[in-house]
C-alpha cells in the first residue's frame, strides 16, 4: 500500500523531504560554485584586456624602431650609392668634348 501512495505522490510530483533537502543542499552548493566561477572569469577577462593591451604597445614600439631603422637604413643605403657612384666616375675618362 506504500509503494503504491509513494508512486500516486512521486507521479504529481511530490518528493520525500530527505531528497528535497538534498536537492536544496546541491542547489545551494552549485549557485556557490556559480558565483566563485563568475569571479574567476572576471578576474581571467581583466587578465585577458591587461594582455591585450600590453600585445598592442609591444607592436607599436615595434612598429616605431622599424620605421626608425628603416630611415637609418635608407639613409646609409643613398650614401652607399653616391659613394659608389663617385668611385665609377673617377674611373671613366671623357669621350668627347662637352
């Protein structure tokens, strides 16, 4: 005779008080876990932006000293050529009058 009032209960959806107070005690302990997790990724989201951040002025430090050497590089390459150009000029003898 319990087993059938236990299951007329159970089918409208009536549980005994120890599992309700089991399913209240995990309920209690997974929204504890929730709140811990949503610290954490906020906590990992601020890391995550400082990151990004520092990514971004790396590269435009990086962006800055190549551009900086490319100018020091143009520079000596133009005087290579003028010096270099002065030498073969200093070699070649006129062919005719001007």
């Amino acid at each position: 005779m319990f087993k059938l009032l236990h299951k007329i209960m159970r089918m409208a959806g009536f549980i005994p008080l120890k599992r309700e107070t089991q399913l209240l005690r995990e309920i209690f302990l997974l929204e504890k876990e929730n709140e811990s997790l949503i610290k954490d990724m906020v906590q990992v989201q601020d890391e995550n932006g400082s990151l990004w951040d520092m990514l971004d002025e790396i590269k435009k430090s990086d962006i800055a000293e190549h551009t900086k050497n490319k100018i020091h590089l143009d520079k000596f390459m133009d005087e290579i050529k003028d010096a270099l150009t002065d030498e073969m000029m200093k070699d070649f003898k006129p062919v005719g009058e001007a």
